[in-house]
C-alpha cells in the first residue's frame, strides 16, 4: 500500500528584500487554523532552500498545533546562489523575514538556524537586538574554520593564500575548485579564513566573541552522529555554555541523528518544543 500524500496547511509567500538587485525570497508559511502570537524563523544552511528537508517539514507539522506558526524562507545563499553569496546579506534576509512577522501580528519570534544558518541568526541578533525575538534555537552548527582544515589537510594554507590573492588583485568572483566546495574566492575566504566573520563565529577555539554578546535564551541542538563535527558534540556544547551569558542556556543531544536529523527529525522537533514551552517563550 502507497503511503498517502502529507498535507501541510500554509501559504506560499515571496518576501521583498531591500538592497539593489536583491532577489525576492519565497518561502513557505505553516499556519494553525487559529492565529498565532508566535512564530518561528526558519534559516536554512548552505545550498538549501525553504523546502528541501525532512526537518523543515517536521517544524511545518508540528510547530502550528503546539502554538508556533512557522515561515521557512529562502536566503541569498539558496542552492546554486551560496557559491558567491556574502555573509552579512543574512541581515537584510532576516529583516525580511521579521518585517513579514511584525505585519503579520506576530507579538514573539523564535529563530532557528540549520548548520550555517546558526552563524545567520547568531549574527544578526547580535547586531539587531530585535526586540520581538525571544529566543535562538541553534541546530547543528559547525564550525567552518574547523572542518576546513580538517578536509583540506596540509593544502589549507595554500587554498587560504590563494583565495587572498585573488581578493587583494580584484578577482574575488574567481571560482575555486571543488575542494574549496567550488566557491568563489571571496566566499571561500568567508566560511574558512578565522580572521572573516563567518568563519569565526563558531570556532571552538577561538572567543567566541559575538556568540558571547547574547543574552536571550538560547538552545544549542546537537545531532549525536554529527558528521561535521571536529570535535566531540559534547565537548563543543559545554565549550558554548562556558562563553554564553545567556539567561537560559541549554543544550540537547539527539540520539542516533546525523547532521540533517534524519530519521530524528520528530525527535528533534519535540525536543526544541518542550524546551521553549519549559521556558514560556510561546
């Protein structure tokens, strides 16, 4: 028997974007039959797109029944885009996004950002400070610098001073090979030079300096079978919670999820949800 289609009820939405030449992001709207005080930001990480994941699909389902409508929007890095994509358009992309919630009559917001869109929401909150959003929800985040190093071995340093050359002779849009994920050299240098703020947002050995700005409550997700990760998931929560002077920090490990949940998306979803209920933030 063919498993019956799954319906979630919603609007597609286009959200206008400022900045010159910017392109409208789409993105999806889970709505309860009832409206909503509070809504979950869905930010998703590099190359993907507001539908592409058996997680943003759990968040669709489950998010608007427990009191927490949902929008999952593409960003300026969606699929083929992330390849020349600057970091710091994540603030435009979610003041869309918020400018969409507060029309909507949404009186609390919770961000949750997916691998690099972790770095994202951490960004812009410490930047913005928006008032309406109530708390982070941090699902498997990496840390960029790291795993450059790791996968590029002993050629990092060469990629590193390569990409910089480019940038300083004015060909920052030079595509690198594919074991610099084929980004262009300006975009490579974002996600794995430690001196660049997307790279340094999330190194564990580092300061952790605007992650260490935030205040509001904060839940770090991490997947037990993270394969990204370049050190142990437990290792890298407790080195959040020492940095993080948030009022209501907290951690959860999810058993037997790889870095998209697979399989453990429900898990996941569940988990988040009881945590911001504990907390009242919907």
């Amino acid at each position: 028997m063919k498993p019956s289609a799954v319906k979630i009820s919603g609007h597609l939405v286009t959200l206008p974007r400022a900045g010159r030449a910017a392109r409208p992001l789409d993105g999806f709207w889970a709505t309860g039959a009832r409206p909503r005080r509070s809504l979950l930001i869905f930010v998703h990480g590099m190359g993907s797109n507001f539908y592409k994941s058996g997680f943003k699909k759990a968040w669709m389902r489950a998010g608007p029944p427990a009191g927490l409508d949902v929008l999952c929007f593409n960003n300026q890095g969606c699929e083929s885009y992330v390849a020349d994509e600057r970091f710091t358009d994540c603030l435009a992309d979610l003041d869309a996004a918020l400018t969409f919630a507060r029309r909507e009559g949404y009186r609390r917001v919770v961000l949750l950002g997916h691998s690099t869109g972790c770095q994202k929401i951490t960004y812009y909150q410490a930047r913005r400070r928006a008032p309406e959003v109530t708390a982070l929800i941090l699902a498997a985040l990496g840390d960029d610098y790291a795993i450059a190093r790791r996968d590029q071995g002993i050629q990092y340093t060469r990629w590193i001073a390569r990409a910089r050359r480019l940038v300083a002779n004015g060909q920052g849009d030079t595509r690198m090979p594919a074991c610099c994920m084929g980004f262009t050299a300006r975009r490579f240098l974002s996600a794995a030079d430690p001196t660049q703020v997307e790279a340094g947002l999330f190194r564990l050995d580092g300061p952790l300096r605007t992650f260490g700005k935030l205040t509001l409550p904060i839940l770090a997700v991490f997947p037990e079978l993270e394969q990204y990760a370049c050190i142990p998931v437990a290792e890298a929560a407790d080195r959040l919670r020492a940095t993080s002077r948030s009022t209501r920090y907290d951690h959860r490990i999810i058993r037997g999820a790889d870095h998209g949940f697979h399989g453990r998306e429900t898990a996941c979803v569940r988990a988040c949800l009881t945590w911001l209920k504990n907390n009242r933030l919907v």
